[in-house]
C-alpha cells in the first residue's frame, strides 16, 4: 500500500508541473493562477500524508509526537533524511514509554 501512495504522489507531483507547460503555449500572467498552480502539489502531497502519518503507527499520540517532532525540525530548516529520522525515533521512543 506504501508504494502505491509513493507512486500517486510522484504521479500527482509530475503532473501537475507538466500540464501547465504542455497546455499553455504562452507564459501565465495572472498571479491568481500562478499561486494555484505553486500550491497544488503541497495541498495534494499533504492531503495524501497526513492521513497516513496516522494510521502507520500504534496509537494516536506517538503520532501526534512523530508529526510534532518533524513540524519542529522542518521548520528549522533541516534536511529531509534529518527529519525523517528524528520522528521515526520520536515515535519510537513515544510508544516504547506508552508501551505499545
């Protein structure tokens, strides 16, 4: 199931990046659409995530802490492979405390 959410996600990032290139011969003018279509891929990967982030691990709350942890480091600036370690290890840790 994890790869067919990778793949939509790659499919839905691909798209739409390339449909507004091969639709539109001229440049896009109206920032109201050029906002739109920045903001797609963002709304669209999120809507996909977040349920996820839920429903991968034990409980509600080693979630809510994993997805805390990343919020936190992300908005740090760190990397991705920073990010994603930390709040597996935050999840980790949050469910072997609980004992889950």
């Amino acid at each position: 199931m994890i790869y067919a959410y990778i793949l939509v996600m790659a499919v839905t990032t691909y798209l739409i990046r390339m449909l507004p290139l091969t639709l539109f011969q001229k440049e896009i003018k109206n920032t109201y659409i050029k906002s739109f279509l920045y903001y797609v891929p963002y709304a669209c990967l999120t809507a996909m995530t977040i349920p996820a982030i839920f429903y991968a691990t034990s409980g509600v709350l080693s979630a809510v802490v994993g997805l805390l942890v990343a919020v936190i480091l992300g908005w740090k600036g760190k990397n991705l492979p920073t990010v994603a370690v930390w709040a597996c290890v935050a999840v980790f840790v949050t469910e072997r405390v609980l004992g889950w």
